[in-house]
C-alpha cells in the first residue's frame, strides 16, 4: 500500500504530483492511487486514468530492477473546470442542457451558458427558469457529476381548421332508417314517422368557416409554415338561399323536401305514390319521390331529389341525384352473366336493409344493414354492411368497390362463395393530379419572375408617370402580378393537402372486418392483392409497402 506522502500538490496547487521508487513502493495497483486521491486534499482534483494507468504500468515494470531505485514522476489528477453542452433534437424543436461540476476548477455560470448557447443558435423557446433551476442543481453536484435538462421548446404550426357544413335538418334516409318507437318501447317497423318537410327561412345548413392557423418556430427561431383549412363552398340549391344578415347559414325559400348535395342543400318538390307499377307507369319527376309501397318489375324511377321507397324495389330501375333510401329490400335476379335485373344509381347515398343481385352505383356512400348478396356495388365514398350494434352485415358473392374503405361484420361465407373487394384504387389518379399542380406551380413561378425582370426594367417612373398609356399598362402588369402571386397561393394549399391526402392515403383507407373474413375472397388494395387462403378475424387489411397486410390488434 502506497504511503500518502508519495502524492503531492503542484506549487500552483492545480495538479497532484505522484514520485515514486519503484523498488521502494512497487509493486502498486490502480486501486493504491485512487485510494490516495480520495484523501480531502485531493478529492477536487480530476483522476487522469490514462496518467494513471501508465504510472502503475512502468512502476510495475521496474519494480525489482536495477533501475526501479531512481525515482519515477507523474501528473496524476489535476483541476478541471466545468463543461456545458447543448444538444437539439433532430426536428429542431426541443434543446436540451447538460452541465457537468467542475473538479476543483471553475464552475459553469450563466454567462458561459449563454454563450454556448449563442454558439448553438438557440434563440426561441428558451426558459429561464428552468436553466435557473439547472444552476441550482449544480450547486450541489458532487465534482465530475452532470444534470440535464430540456432548456428549449420550439412551437409546431398549428394547421387550420377545414370548412365544415353542418345539416340542421333531418333527411328522408334518417326518418326511413329510424322507426317509431310505440309507447310500451317496442319498435313499429311499419310507421316511420311524419314526413320531413321544411318551410321558408328554416335554417337548413350552417358553415363553420376554414381558419388559416398559426405559424410556429423550431428553437433556431426558423419560422414554421402552418397548413390553412380547406374551405368547402356552401351553395345554394333549388328552393334555398344565403341567410341575408349571416353569410354562414343557409336557408329554406319554399316549402318542401331537404335534399342534401355536395355543395350544400336544396328544397323540393315531393311526389308521394303507393306503388310504381305498369298501372301507374315509369316516373320521372324534377323533384323528391316517396313511394310508400314497392317499385315492380320492369318499373324505372328517375328524380332530380331524394327517392325513397317505403316498400320493396323487385328487379326496377331507380335514378336519382340526391339519395335512394330503400326501406325494406333491393332483390334482383341474374339475366345472364355481369347483367343483374336490379339498377340503381344515386348522386348520394344508397341506402336499403339488404340488397341481392342488383347493381348498385353511388356518388356517395353505400349503407346496407342487413346483407348485400351477389351484387356490383360502386361507390365514391366508403361501402358499409352493418346494422347500428355490429351484430349482423354480411358482403356475400359479387363485387364490392370503395374508394374510401369497406367495412362488413363478415366477408365471404363458409361456403368459400367468391367475393372480390376494390378499395383505395385511386392514389395514382391522385399522384398524377399532385405532378400537375406541382408542374402548373412551378410555372407560374417562372411567369412570376419574368414579370417581376419586366417590372424591374421600366425607366424610371418620372420618366412616365403622365403617360395614360404607360399608366394603364403598369397597372395591368400589377394587376397580373397580384392576381398570380394569389392563384399560386392557392394552387400551393391545394398541394400541401394534396400531398397530405397521397402520403397517408393506405393508412386513411382500408377494408374493415368486425367477425370474419372467409376463404376464397380477393382483396385488391391499390396495387396490392390477395386472395384469402384460410378464414381471419375481426382485423383491418392495409396495403402497407404494396403487399395485404392483416392487422389483428384491435380484437
């Protein structure tokens, strides 16, 4: 064990001196040195391993030859003043400080700490307090020991909010989905309460404008561009208008039938029939149809509304702009192959109770509660098979395509009957519109600067300014600027949503099974497909890096 006396302060008092003989002190350990240094005199000090570690090498070596009786001289700890170090997170927008004690030398004081941070470029975001409460945990560090801490915080951009309307009327689809109640609580399927009507200035639709949001800043103080709302056109249709004093709300002119469409609300006529049949003949109304019974074989109906059926509609042709909303049930049969007795196309929504051998097309979404059997079914929106708790909703046969998701409580059928799903087909159409804007973006830049380069070149405005012809051309010139710079504005949001929509569109739409999904049913998915080989359940199926993916987390 090595004597204390053998490890001595610097005449400066900033270093601890280590002289030994090896034949006199050796053999030593690391272990001897740091018990030495652990002594009040020199615990302040930093232990330098490496200075260490040579020393108790060539003492060791010596040790026991001629030349371990000349004395050996090391530097063996030695005053170290504090460090401060500032790390940011790789998205820029959090900075976090690391403060280390100093051993016996200077300590880190507020000053060194906001020039660090003047070398780091950290200028948003900062806390005082909490770099003061760092300070005060250094206080009381041992020597050597470090405290971390986020010091900075950027702000992220708050995207705006998109337009939404609101319907503050029920629709025909609601009241047919929705029978009364009888007052000892059961249910009366056949009496579907009173028909929805409005009448003038009822308050039929009311919009919640698009907000811009707020820009943020990374800790850099870089600004963070935020993403503006969409907006969403309110316009009046047949029988509405804007609300004279209120911008936001749409209203009713006449008396009639809501009628919801893609830019807003109309008001219709209504034409109410017991049955379509050859005694009555083929309808074609400008307006809202309620046929309280069934549409007979061979019947066609066409309306410039809602058409809703209270009864059954048997192998009849139904056309509408707004929604076909079905009651009962949709039954068709096979002519021949791909050729089903049953056609109904809607502007809306489609909805019925369930639906076989028919062909079924909609602008909107497809909701059947009960079973949708050996049909086409196309729609712009999502296709849904289920009734309000999820206990029954079955896609059985046929060909089912969404643009916006499937989702069925089963898929297929024990039997292995083929069924074949399209869902989320369009994200090339979508990439293909994203290179048009981006073209049409960049182009109006390059038009942009080459006003800008004949703007620059005008002479000097004394030189023109009672010109009238010179006048009115500069005046154009700057018209079109600022007319292009707004158009490229524009064109720009609709990139960045555009762009939004394209990268997450796999994770927005997907096909959905609550219970099962059976043998033999074809799964298309964008550019991804698979045929189900062995019965899954509940799961979600994504197209994730082109292959089907069966999620089964949320069972």
């Amino acid at each position: 064990m090595l004597e204390p006396s053998v490890v001595s302060l610097s005449a400066d008092k900033a270093k601890a001196e280590l002289r030994v003989i090896p034949n006199t002190h050796g053999p030593v350990t690391v272990e001897d040195i740091t018990q030495i240094l652990s002594q009040p005199d020199f615990v302040m000090l930093f232990p330098t391993s490496p200075a260490i570690n040579k020393a108790v090498n060539e003492i060791n070596t010596l040790c026991g030859q001629k030349p371990g009786d000349h004395e050996l001289f090391f530097v063996i700890a030695e005053r170290k003043d504090g460090s401060v170090s500032i790390d940011v997170s790789e998205d820029k927008m959090h900075a976090s400080m690391t403060i280390t004690s100093a051993w016996g030398g200077k300590d880190i004081s507020l000053p060194d700490i906001l020039t660090t941070l003047k070398s780091k470029k950290i200028k948003m975001g900062l806390s005082k307090p909490r770099i003061m409460a760092l300070m005060q945990r250094l206080s009381i560090l041992p020597p050597g020991e470090s405290c971390e801490g986020v010091i900075a915080n950027g702000k992220p951009a708050v995207n705006g909010d998109h337009a939404v309307l609101n319907r503050k009327v029920a629709l025909a689809r609601e009241r047919l989905l929705q029978p009364q109640e009888r007052e000892d609580g059961s249910v009366d399927m056949r009496n579907l309460g009173a028909l929805i009507t409005v009448k003038p200035n009822d308050v039929l639709m009311v919009k919640t404008p698009a907000t811009i949001g707020t820009p943020g800043f990374n800790v850099h103080g870089d600004v963070l561009q935020q993403m503006p709302g969409k907006d969403k056109p309110m316009e009046p249709g047949t029988g509405t208008s804007i609300h004279p004093k209120d911008p936001n709300k749409l209203i009713a002119t006449l008396s009639g039938q809501p009628v919801e469409n893609r830019k807003g609300m109309q008001v219709d006529d209504m034409l109410q029939i017991k049955d379509v049949d050859v005694r009555y003949g083929h309808v074609n109304f400008k307006g809202s149809i309620l046929i309280t019974g069934d549409v007979h074989e061979g019947m066609e109906v066409k309306a410039s509304g809602d058409v809703t059926v209270m009864g059954f509609v048997e192998s009849a042709s139904i056309e509408a702009q707004g929604d076909v909303i079905v009651s009962k049930g949709v039954i068709g049969r096979l002519i021949k192959e791909q050729d089903l007795s049953t056609k109904i196309k809607a502007g809306g929504q489609i909805c019925a109770q369930f639906v076989q051998y028919s062909h079924l097309e909609a602008q909107g979404d497809i909701l059947v509660t009960k079973q949708l059997l050996h049909s086409n079914s196309t729609s712009c929106g999502s296709i849904t098979v289920s009734d309000a708790q999820c206990r029954r909703g079955d896609i059985v046969g046929g060909v089912a395509t969404a643009n916006k998701g499937i989702r069925a409580i089963a898929f297929g059928a024990t039997a292995s009957t083929k069924t074949v799903l399209y869902c989320a087909m369009q994200q090339d159409e979508l990439k293909q519109q994203l290179k048009e804007l981006d073209g049409s973006i960049k182009a109006m830049v390059v038009a942009g600067l080459e006003l800008e380069a004949r703007l620059r070149k005008l002479p000097p405005k004394t030189e023109w300014q009672n010109d009238a012809g010179m006048i009115e051309q500069v005046k154009m010139m700057l018209d079109q600027k600022h007319q292009m710079t707004a158009e490229q504005g524009k064109e720009e949001v609709e990139y960045n949503q555009q762009l939004c929509e394209v990268e997450n569109y796999y994770d927005n739409y997907f096909i959905k099974a609550e219970k099962h999904i059976f043998t033999n049913v074809e799964i298309h998915i964008g550019n991804a497909f698979n045929r189900t080989q062995r019965e899954h359940g509940p799961c979600i199926v994504k197209n994730i890096n082109h292959e089907i993916s069966y999620d089964y987390s949320n069972r």
